[in-house]
C-alpha cells in the first residue's frame, strides 16, 4: 500500500490555533492575577525574572522594561506592585552597588507552582501521544512562531512618553482640516 502524503494544514489553521491558544491561555493566566491581585505586566514581568532565573542570569528592571517593552515609570510601578505583595526581591548586586537584581521569593514560586501545576499536568498528558519525532517538530513549530512573534513585534512603533504605543503614521496626517 503506497504511503500517504501527509495532510496539508493551510497556514490560515495554523494561526487560527495559535491565537485560540493565546486566547485560553491567557485566560488561565489572567485567572492567577485576579485572583492575586496583579496586573497582566506583572504577570508578565514574573515571567521574565523567572525564566531569566532558570537560565542562571541576574535580570534588573532595565531588563524587565526592554524585554515587555515598557517605560520606565510603567516597569517601576509594576515592580513596585510585585514588591508589596511579596512577589519580587530587590537587592544589591554584590559587584556592582548601583546594580539592583530583582528575584522572586520562594514563597512566589510556591504559589505560582500551586496554580500552573495543574495546567502543566493537562499539558503533559495531551502530550503523550506525540513521539519525540513529532515533539521535536513541535518544539521547532513554536520556536519558529515565537521568533517571528518577536521579529514584527520589534517592527512595530515604540512607546511614546506616555508609555503608550503610538498608532502607525504611515506618512497619513490624522487631523482633519
């Protein structure tokens, strides 16, 4: 029996899911903050300071700011936010005095270990039917997604003073005479 072609998935499918995949997952995240009382830039800004932490690397509200793309007053207030609910830490970097490092306290991690457990379990058993051929693909897929994510994201116009983006001038002049 000849072998098939595999299915053909158009591309319009693929970002359907994809932002279907957003949509519910940022629902999940967003359940965690109101029941938290954070911001979705906080969650946001506990997600870079934790990754940056698994990967070993110290992260400093300058770093927050450029990786969620926000202005200063905007990333002070959310760690500020952090701070007074016991999420965040800042210290003094030992080699540098002026440097503050931000990390979050176990007590953070605990918490946020208690309510995405569940959801990594979920994930881990609709995984188990891909073999390690087909996660790899997956991995690749999403790395792929993410990087072009990143890519028009960096294309778009960066905030203004206001810490708002400004809406693309593609050379129109929006008052009306």
């Amino acid at each position: 029996m000849p072998e098939t072609a595999p299915e053909e998935v158009p591309d319009a499918l693929l970002v359907r899911l994809l932002r279907r995949f957003t949509v519910e997952s940022g629902r999940f995240v967003e359940l965690f903050g109101e029941a938290h009382g954070l911001h979705r830039t906080d969650l946001n800004a506990m997600a870079v300071i934790l990754d940056a932490g698994l990967r070993g690397e110290s992260v400093t509200p300058g770093r927050v700011a450029e990786a969620l793309r926000l202005s200063p007053s905007a990333t002070t207030a959310a760690l500020d936010r952090l701070e007074a609910a016991g999420h965040l830490r800042r210290s003094r970097d030992p080699a540098d005095r002026r440097r503050v490092a931000l990390e979050l306290p176990e007590r953070a991690r605990e918490l946020g270990g208690r309510f995405f457990l569940p959801l990594a379990r979920e994930y881990a058993e609709a995984w188990r039917g891909f073999d390690e051929r087909e996660r790899a693909v997956i991995a690749r897929f999403l790395a792929a997604s993410i990087e072009a994510t990143e890519r028009a994201h960096t294309d778009m116009p960066h905030p203004g003073p206001s810490g708002r983006r400004a809406a693309p001038n593609h050379g129109e002049n929006p008052r009306r005479e």
